[in-house]
C-alpha cells in the first residue's frame, strides 16, 4: 500500500472557535508553502500534506488522534502558549504521541513552537526538547503578523529538511550521516566583482539575534568564503564539504557566467544533486551565458537598483535596495527546491524499491534530467534515470538519447507499481 512520503501536523489549543491563534495561522502558512512547493512544471508539484489537530475529536475532550503509521516519516508541530498550558487535556495527548514516535525509531520528529513565556508541557520538559522561540508579535497587524511567519515558517523547514535528511540517510545506511543534522546549510556562490554585496546581505541572515519581534532562525546556516573558509586546508575540499550536504544559492551578476569558480561551484553542486535556486541580480547583461546554469528554479528582484559604473568599474548594487522581506523570500524559495528533492527523492526510492526495479543500475534525479547529470550518472553505472513528473519534451529526449542512446528515462509515474 502506498503512504505519504511525509506529513506535517500542526498542533494547537484556539482560543475559541474560529479565533486567529498563531497555531491557526502557522498552520496555514505551512500549507501554504509545502501544498506545492518547488519546481512546479505545467502546474504540477510535488505536495505535502499539512493536517492540524485543535478541536476535541468526539466522544472525547480531545483532538483526534494521529495516525503516524499513514507516512514514512512526520513531524508533528506543538504550538504552544497560555492557552495551551491552562487546558489539562494537552499534556496527556502531546505525551502519547511523543511515546508512538519513540516506536517508530526515529522515523518522526516532535518541534514545539513556543509563543509565550511560562512552563512547558510536561513532555517536552522531561525530553529537553529545544522549541523555536517565535513570541508573538506585540503589534497585532498584518505586517507583523506575515514578518512572524514568514520567520517561523523557515525555522520550521529547515529542522524539517534537516530532520528528513537524517532518516533518509540513516534508513539508506549511509556511511556518512555524520551525526543528526540540524540545520541546513546554504552556499552561497557569488562572483567577488559584482556580486559580493548581495552575498553579504544573505550572509548577514545568519548573524541577526532574534529581537522582541524578530524571531532568530537558527535551522539556517550560511556558507560565505571570506567568512567560512579555514587557513591550512584546500579551499576546493572546503567547498565540496560545504556544499555536499546542503544547498546552493547562486547570485547570478553579469560577471557570474564568466568566473571559473562560479561555474565549477555550479558543476559541483548538480553532480552532488544538490538543491539550487538562481537569484538573478544580472543588470547589463553578458556576452555569453554559462550553458549548466539551466534546469533549476530562478527568482528575480525587480526593485533591485545599481549605482552607474563606467568602464573599469561594474555598476554597484544599492544594498538598501534590497530589504530583509526580499531576502526571506529569496531563502524560502531555496528552503522549498531543497524540501522538495529532499522528500520527493525517498518518495521515489521507496517506489523504485517496490517496484522490483534493479537499484544498482536505477538512478533517482530529483529534477528533470539534463546532459550534466547523463554524464555523471553514466560514469557511476546508471542504465535507467527516474526523475519527477511530467515527462520532458520530445526535443529534450531527442536530444538526450543522442548524446545517451543506452540509457532509459522514466517519469514516476511510469514506475509505480
């Protein structure tokens, strides 16, 4: 029987039926953001189920209770505040799934939320489980509201990638877990000339200490060489550490697609089949565009401004062009591309699995198949690529076979069993 690769659960006490709690709306921010996430071609995305449990399930005072066995791995979230702590009923309902998900190995994660000071649940005390310290907003807007879960929401799915790429690993018995993970880091690849400024506005993210209305995002990690890069070792094996396990952030300038580095970084990232996303921040233009810098999402910034530059010198971006919303979005569009291949690839795995498939010659590609990743995995043994729906176009496969006439590529769908 098929089951869903991973489900999200949303937990919290309303104040009265109907209220606008923070549980409500973290809950629709989720949704929201893992319903269709990452690369979405002709419609089509990969989703995730987002489900929320608030009211008392009847007969009983209280929510219905969760099925963890109906997916491979969950993450229940615990939003927790006065509400919540005044209601006998919650201690004991959190505690039961907490004792269901020590059954399961591993497979599942509990994350509270802690909106408000005050004593935890006894559950997540006697655990010392670290909650995402996200206070309320003290100005009841919109504006504050969206800034809180916009925060919230990239704190949440950073520990769930994070959370998700351990027990993929650890169920694929990788020799090379390297512990739980935690966060996930983001390299951020970047031409020095004209690009360095927007780097540094992303890097900034990572050193901002969370304020009385700004929550701190600690699941999000930075890599930024000038910053990361320790005397005494290669930097290209600092690099390939970097970004092995993580994800690429490539600010794209006009002096990008010329800058070796650039390009090798790029390289690196799809033959490790890590996530990208392309900020494009080009301004003039280039006289010739790197050819691999296709195949993953891009993002703009329109408002982005450039001081006027002359012949020797690049024009400069403004930075106070470009303010923290804008890099929020930026790194939960990153955040969404990695959930996706993240989840998307065990999803594909399993199928490939119980679908008999030889594993050893069938190679999952979390996105659609280009000549870059024909390379590699041709060289590791690949004879058949599965890669996500939908199929791609007849001129791409003609193209393809040409270069790879042995090798098969098959949407998903045509894996199932």
């Amino acid at each position: 029987m098929l089951i869903d690769p991973l489900r999200v659960y949303v937990l919290w006490a309303p104040r009265r039926a109907g209220a606008n709690d923070p549980g409500r709306r973290l809950a629709r921010a989720l949704r929201s953001q893992l319903d269709l996430l990452g690369m979405i071609r002709d419609g089509i995305g990969f989703r995730i189920p987002v489900r929320q449990r608030s009211l008392a399930w009847r007969p009983t005072s209280t929510p219905r209770p969760i099925d963890l066995a109906a997916a491979r791995w969950n993450v229940v979230i615990v939003v927790q505040d006065d509400v919540m702590r005044l209601r006998s009923e919650w201690g004991p309902y959190v505690a039961k799934i907490a004792a269901d998900i020590d059954e399961r190995g591993g497979a599942d994660l509990l994350l509270p939320v802690l909106t408000s000071k005050g004593d935890n649940l006894p559950v997540i005390d006697e655990r010392q489980l670290q909650g995402i310290v996200a206070p309320t907003p003290s100005e009841d807007t919109d504006v504050a509201w969206e800034g809180w879960l916009r925060r919230v929401t990239m704190y949440a799915m950073g520990v769930i990638w994070a959370h998700q790429r351990t027990a993929r690993l650890r169920q694929g018995h990788a020799a090379d877990i390297g512990g739980d993970k935690r966060k996930i880091r983001v390299f951020l690849s970047h031409a020095k000339k004209d690009g360095e400024g927007a780097a540094l506005l992303v890097e900034r993210f990572r050193r901002l200490a969370p304020t009385k209305d700004k929550v701190g995002v600690n699941s999000v990690d930075m890599f930024f060489d000038t910053y990361d890069l320790v005397a005494g070792g290669p930097y290209s094996q600092q690099f390939k550490a970097a970004m092995r396990d993580g994800a690429l952030l490539a600010v794209v300038t006009d002096a990008y697609h010329g800058r070796p580095w650039c390009m090798w970084e790029v390289l690196r990232a799809k033959e490790n089949k890590r996530p990208i996303l392309l900020w494009d921040l080009s301004h003039r233009g280039t006289l010739r565009s790197f050819p691999y810098l296709g195949n993953v999402p891009v993002l703009r910034t329109p408002g982005a401004r450039y001081e006027a530059g002359n012949a020797a010198e690049p024009a400069e971006l403004v930075p106070n062009s470009i303010g923290d919303q804008e890099i929020e979005r930026v790194l939960m569009a990153l955040l969404s591309e990695a959930m996706r291949m993240e989840v998307w690839s065990a999803h594909a795995e399993a199928l490939v699995r119980a679908g008999g498939m030889t594993q050893q010659t069938t190679m999952i590609c979390a996105r659609p198949p280009e000549l870059a990743d024909l390379v590699h995995e041709r060289a590791g043994g690949a004879t058949t690529i599965v890669y996500p729906d939908l199929p791609i176009g007849q001129h791409e496969r003609q193209l393809l076979a040409a270069a790879f006439p042995q090798m098969t590529l098959l949407p998903l769908s045509e894996v199932l069993p």
